[in-house]
C-alpha cells in the first residue's frame, strides 16, 4: 500500500507563481473529450506558448487549481511502492509521458483510457494533460531567491473536469502532479492526487495511479 506525506503548502505557492500569463512554466497541453459512455469522443495536443491569451488565461486557471488545491486535504502527498513501478505499469506510463513531453499521440491515447476506464465519473468529461518546466530558483539562509538555478523541474498536471457546454471544461474535480515537487525538488518515486471534495475519493482510479 502506497504511503502518504504532508505537503509543504510553500512549495506549492512556489509551483502557482510560475503559473500565470507574464511567468508561464507551461510548454504543452494535451487531451481529450469523454462522451455519455466514458468512451474517447475527440483529442488536441498543441504548444501552450500558441494558445489566444483567453486560452492561456482558462487554461492555466484550470491547471493551478491542482497545486493550489488546499493542502493535506484536497492535495496530498502519496510515495509510490517500488513494486509499482514496473513493465506495464501506470507509473512508468506517467514517465514516458513525462519524456515525450506529450508529443506521442500513441501514448496520449494510452494514459486518456487508463484513467477514463478507472474514472468513476467519465461521462461528459474532460481530460487535460499538462507539461511544465520550472528552473527552480537557489535560495539563501533567510528565504530571499538568489540568482541562478539549482535544477529543472519537469512535470506533469492531469486536471479531470465536467464538460459544460460545446467542449467547454468546468473547473477540475480530479487531478494529479507528477513527479511530485518535495523539499523544491522533483521526487520521482511520488505523486500528489487532488480531488475537489476531500470526503470523495475516486477509490478505483486512485488504486490505478498508485498502482495497487
């Protein structure tokens, strides 16, 4: 069984900072349109950087709302079991995404249909995957940033959200951070999972993810 870790709520608004219109982290989104029956209706995958600000602005909002879910609560911190993280497993889908920068539609397809089937609520849903890369800033001793980076960060948001109208995305009720950002830097062997309503977890999809 997966163990869980608290979140430090301050690596979190560091992530948020780097998500908005002047300070965008974002390189590529991806995903896809559930129809009444779960199944795959229609797909994008385009760069972030050409999206209209409008897009841009949605978009983002959507995204941050992951990391800036409320801590330990509707965000938590779960490390992945080594025996989870094998040929064929969710996880090392999750890092071939990850690699590809979403760029391979193959397994684009792949990652939309293993969380579809495993979603509790597919029906009338939208998938957006999302690839960051963050160049985490050097901090002093007394918490001021420094010149200059100590690593890249590169990561993946999952947002998971009812579709309103004409293709149009509600806010998420589902989510994921993958790698997750610990102690400002990238852990890979853990993940953060968000849900809107803390007391409603997507039990079948959350065992999928932390491969149990």
């Amino acid at each position: 069984m997966a163990k869980d870790y608290r979140i430090d709520r301050e690596d979190m608004l560091e992530l948020t900072r780097r998500m908005t219109l002047s300070r965008n982290c974002f390189t590529r989104v991806a995903g896809c349109y559930l129809d009444k029956h779960g199944e795959l209706d229609d797909t994008f995958n385009t760069s972030f950087i050409g999206l209209k600000p409008a897009d841009k602005k949605q978009n983002l909002e959507m995204a941050k709302t992951i990391p800036f879910g409320r801590t330990n609560d509707q965000l938590k911190g779960y490390i992945i079991p080594e025996n989870a993280m094998g040929k064929g497993s969710f996880y090392q889908l999750l890092n071939g995404v990850l690699q590809c920068e979403l760029k391979n539609d193959l397994l684009m397809e792949i990652l939309y249909e293993q969380i579809a089937k495993n979603y509790s609520k597919s029906p009338d849903a939208a998938i957006y995957i999302y690839h960051g890369s963050y160049d985490i800033k050097s901090k002093a001793a007394d918490g001021e940033y420094l010149e200059g980076s100590e690593a890249v960060y590169d990561f993946l948001i999952c947002t998971i959200a009812p579709v309103l109208f004409d293709y149009e995305p509600d806010m998420p009720e589902f989510g994921f951070l993958f790698p997750a950002f610990y102690e400002r830097s990238m852990t890979r062997n853990a993940i953060n999972i968000f849900t809107k309503r803390s007391e409603e977890q997507e039990t079948k999809l959350l065992r999928m993810i932390l491969g149990e």
